[in-house]
C-alpha cells in the first residue's frame, strides 16, 4: 500500500497536469507543479491583464492591469478593506495568511506605508512567482515569512489589528485553516478592538459554508457578511470586541477613510454589500473541527462525481 502511494505521488510530480484552453490573445509565460498545486500565469495580450491561474481547469487566482499593475482587480479584495472601517484608528500591525500575487498586502503598504505587515504563505514557488510576475516587492514594513499559516499564529508573540485569512490552495482553503480550534489561536493574536477578514466562497462552490459561519460564530461575537455582487466570494469580517457595529457606522466610517485615503476604488460602496448572518445560519450545521474538518475529502468526492 505505501508503494503504491509513493508511486501516485512520484507519477505527480514527473506528470503535469493537461494543460487548459487559452483564449486567441493569452499567451502562456509559465508554468509548474509546486509541492502544493499547479501553478500557471498567462497574460492576455488584448485585455493588457496579467494572471495567475491555478488547477487545469485554469482557475483565475489573481490579475493584475498590466496599465495600472497596483490596482485591485478582483472584487473580493476591493470588498475586504470594508474591515478599516471596523478599526477605531489607521492598522499598526496586519497580517495576511497567504500571498497570492501579492495584491491585497501590496496595496495595504501603499495605502499605509507606516504600518508593519506580515505574510505567511506556505508555497515558495508562489512567491517567486509573485515577484517575477506581479511586482511584488517586499521593504522594511512587508514582509514574507514562508512556512504554514497555523503554525506562524499559534508562535506568534505579536498581536495584530487586521488578519486577513485568504489562504486557498487551487479552489478550496486547508481544511487546518477552517476549524474552531484555528479561529482560537487567531483570536488570540487579535488585539482587543482587531479584526478577522475571510474570503470565502460562495455556499454553490462551498458544501461547508454554513458550517464555516457557525464556526466563526462559535469563537467570536459577532460575525457581518458582505457579498460579492458580481463574483460568487463571500467576505467574513469578525470582531474581538463585543461592541456590535450597525452598517451606518460602518459606512461613516468608510465614507471618512475614502475621503483621507483616496482610494482608487469606492470603499463606501463595499458596505452596501453587507448581509445579515443570520439570514445564513443554520444551526444543524456542524463546527468544523480538528477532528472534523471534511472539506479537501468532499472537495475530491466532488471531483470524482463529475
């Protein structure tokens, strides 16, 4: 049984995926199996955009203009800022489990050049990648710590303002980044008036979406959605504090950031997007656990279904 097991890997590594579908204008720059996932990135030469796209089906994980290499693309990330708005002053300490193109952290450094941001992301290759591709660049107050996301927050002495939890493999997040116990370890690394922001995908894409909000509800106060209008992303914000936020005070306090910061998109418009969680819960969903955490197992029986 374990040769048979070596032998599936070996097969995986020495075989890459079947390549996908380009459009006529894409050309294909590069790519590779990292010890994680295949990774590609093509740049459609009509459309000046650049991306990076993982799996074979060729999942779009991050774009960048080729015009404007700084500006956020995708909606999701617009949408996760709405969390300043959450925060009583400007973010001191932020993290961000995951990288991607480097989007969301790079935008946050030039927004807030004072602040100390971490990034944890466990594929080396995707920093690489983020770098020679997407001009990622890291200085003094950004920094990339390559490891697991889990383990660099359960060491962490540092307490954060904002942790921004973006860390998908392909099209499905670790199933050790999901669990109740992973939300504690998280909470206690938030300073008392932090804030947790989480993408996630939308319950058509997510068997375990409503167990992902009665999880988040299990470790923290108050949980506020916002939906994505054009894409299927879910973003979940959570509070430390107990103070409950109403979207009016939320969306003053946008209104006073976009004014201050000039935002290239609009960041008052993200609120309009909030949903009440409790229009999702469900409380025969069960809470993901260390024990429990079926997501990578659904994810394949999915696959093989089709």
């Amino acid at each position: 049984m374990l040769q048979k097991i070596y032998l599936i890997i070996f097969c995986f590594i020495l075989f890459p995926f079947e390549g996908f579908a380009l459009e006529p204008a894409e050309k294909l720059l590069m790519e590779r199996n990292s010890l994680y996932q295949y990774i590609a990135v093509t740049e459609d030469t009509s459309k000046h955009k650049r991306y990076l796209r993982n799996n074979k089906k060729g999942l779009i994980q991050g774009v960048i203009s080729l015009d404007a290499p700084g500006k956020l693309l995708f909606e999701y990330t617009q949408t996760s800022f709405v969390s300043l708005a959450f925060l009583q002053m400007n973010p001191t300490d932020v993290l961000f489990a995951g990288l991607g193109i480097g989007a969301m952290p790079g935008y946050m450094n030039r927004y807030y050049p004072e602040a100390n941001i971490d990034v944890v992301e466990i594929d080396t290759d995707i920093i690489q990648v983020a770098k020679e591709y997407f001009y990622f660049k890291e200085n003094k107050n950004l920094m990339v710590h390559p490891g697991d996301a889990r383990q660099f927050i359960k060491r962490s002495k540092k307490k954060y303002d904002i942790i921004f939890l973006d860390a998908y493999q392909s099209d499905y997040i670790p199933f050790h980044l999901t669990t109740v116990e992973f939300l504690r370890e998280v909470k206690n690394i938030l300073e008392d008036n932090g804030v947790v922001v989480s993408n996630i995908l939308s319950p058509n894409r997510n068997k375990f979406f409503d167990s992902m909000i009665m999880t988040y509800k299990k470790v923290f106060p108050y949980l506020y959605i916002f939906k994505g209008k054009t894409a299927g992303n879910f973003v979940f914000v959570v509070t430390k504090s107990s103070d409950l936020k109403d979207k009016d005070g939320i969306e003053t306090i946008a209104k006073k950031i976009q004014s201050l910061k000039k935002f290239d998109f609009d960041l008052p418009e993200t609120v309009s997007r909030f949903e009440h969680s409790m229009a999702y819960e469900w409380s025969g969903a069960d809470i993901l656990t260390d024990d429990f955490a079926p997501v990578n197992l659904y994810k394949y029986q999915d696959s093989e279904a089709k």
